[in-house]
C-alpha cells in the first residue's frame, strides 16, 4: 500500500468532507477522489459510504482510518532518522592541533559513539584557513583560538581555557631556570606563528613584548605547529605557546612557567550562525567542552612539572 493514497484518505476522512481536504493537500477534488478510489480497489473493499452531498466511514474505513495514522507517524520517523543519519555521515571539521591536543582525539570518540555511522573528516589548517573554508562552507565546524575580530556570520562556544608557556630547547641558557620572567626574554631569539596565518597570535605576542618592555628578535616565522616545535629544537630560539602543547614536542625541549604572563588563550568551537541549531554539530561541540573539562581536570591533578600530554 503507497503512502500517498493513505496520507488522501486520512486528510479526508478528517476533514470530513474532501474539498476541504484537497484544498489541505494542494489538490483537485477529482484527483483526490481518484486515489481513494484506487486505494478501495487496491484493498478490496469500501472505505467511504458515499452520499449525495457528504460520506460517512465504513467499518473497514474506520480501521484504516486508526491504523493508519500510527502507519504515517512510524514512516515520519523513520524518514526523519534517515535523513538526520544521511547528514551526520561526514562532519568536516578545522582544527589547530597546537590548541586541540587533549580535547580533539577524546571529543572524537564519544561523538562517533553517539553517531556510529559518522564520517569526521579533519583538517589541518592556519586560523585564517579555518575561517575562510567555514565561511565558504567547505568545514561544518572549526576548532582555534577565538579572533579579536568580531564576525558576524561565525557563532563561537568557548571550550578551554590555556595558560602560555616558553618553549625552550636542550642546551639553551634558560633551560636552566625552573620558571621565567618577562625580562629573561628580552634579547632572546623567537620563534613565531606567521603573522599572516596567525595574526591574533601575533597580536597578542607583540602586544604583550611592548607592554613588558621586552626587545625579542623574530629568528622564525612558521606556517604550524610542526614547523615551529622544529625550529626550537634546531635551536633557532624559544617559542611562546599554549600549555597543553606538551603533548606534542620532543624531550628536547621544555615548557617553562612564564609570570606574569598574556590573558589565557580562548579556545572555541566555531560554525556558522545558520547552523547554531544543528543537532549533530551541537552534539560534538557538546561533547568538545565535555572532553575539554576532563582535560583540565586531569592536568590540575597533575603534580609533576608541566611536560606530558594533559
């Protein structure tokens, strides 16, 4: 039995009268007519007593008429599944992995639990990158550091909050002391983000070396995380990076305390507004700041030094 026959018979038998139920439908009274006409010939048996000006239910209509409302319902539902699993088969998103070490791999797990048949393409990219492919709609949902500059077609949902620290390669002069301070960075060599990948990065370094009074030469700008923790430990100078970086450099190089130090680093979960009430993106942000928290309450346990992922 086809649906749409049983979706006509149902809005007639409702409305009680099959003009007013052909208007509902955005139908002709005789094309209406005609498919509960063939609905009665398909089963076999007469499920409207028709009267000259008016019908009533038979028996057999009555029967039809319950059961086949809960039969639409059921369809619904399943139409509606379908459509919410054939969405949430590939989620695109950007990450920074300097920023999302800790949170992204666990986020990630739970969410493909929630959403077995899940895709989730990831993506490497500068803060600019992630930005300009969400807004051009080729990543659903971005992980990096909030920008300074508002934008009024990205929605941002803060995640983690994390504290700078120094990275410093084996055989450099501060590998000896256990914590830093401003002026210890004065004259050293730096190494940096590229401005015109990072540029709030950079605002904030530069803006805070003024503010301290600290005279840093730029030796290195990189394009990422890889080439920047290969820089320091080529020796090509200290570096100032988020805490939880420690997941991913080498033992040749350590993170140093810094005090007093920048305004933490806001890492969020961007998307673009349209899409705030997406459920399947929801769900992952959700389960970003679930992950996020269980990162920062297991690096607060932590005792020993800051190295390790954590």
């Amino acid at each position: 039995m086809e649906l749409r026959p049983l979706r006509s018979f149902i809005a007639a038998a409702e409305d009680g009268n099959i003009s007013k139920a052909a208007i509902r439908l955005g139908m002709t009274q005789p094309a209406l007519s005609r498919q509960i006409k063939g609905l009665e010939e398909e089963l076999g048996v007469a499920l409207l007593d028709r009267k000259a000006h008016s019908f009533s239910l038979t028996t057999a209509g009555e029967v039809l008429l319950r059961e086949g409302r809960g039969l639409l319902e059921k369809a619904d539902t399943i139409e509606q599944r379908v459509k919410a699993t054939a969405k949430a088969q590939v989620l695109r998103v950007g990450y920074s992995p300097s920023l999302s070490a800790g949170i992204l791999a666990p986020a990630m797990e739970s969410f493909t639990q929630v959403h077995p048949r899940a895709k989730v393409e990831l993506s490497d990219l500068s803060t600019q990158e992630m930005i300009e492919s969400l807004q051009k709609g080729t990543l659903d949902v971005i992980v990096t550091a909030t920008p300074s500059k508002e934008m009024t077609d990205i929605s941002w949902t803060t995640v983690q909050q994390q504290a700078w620290r120094v990275a410093v390669p084996q055989q450099h002069a501060l590998m000896k002391k256990e914590s830093l301070a401003p002026q210890d960075l004065h004259d050293q060599k730096l190494v940096v983000y590229s401005q015109r990948d990072y540029p709030d990065y950079w605002n904030v370094i530069t803006g805070w070396f003024k503010q301290q009074k600290i005279n840093a030469k730029i030796a290195c700008e990189c394009d990422g995380v890889t080439s920047l923790i290969s820089a320091v430990e080529a020796g090509l100078g200290v570096a100032m990076v988020v805490e939880r970086i420690a997941c991913l450099i080498p033992d040749r190089i350590m993170l140093k305390r810094l005090e007093p130090q920048p305004l933490p680093v806001c890492i969020s979960a961007g998307l673009l507004y349209h899409q705030r009430e997406d459920k399947v993106l929801s769900v992952f942000i959700e389960e970003l700041k679930r992950a996020a928290s269980k990162d920062d309450a297991r690096h607060a346990s932590e005792k020993k030094g800051i190295k390790g992922c954590g």
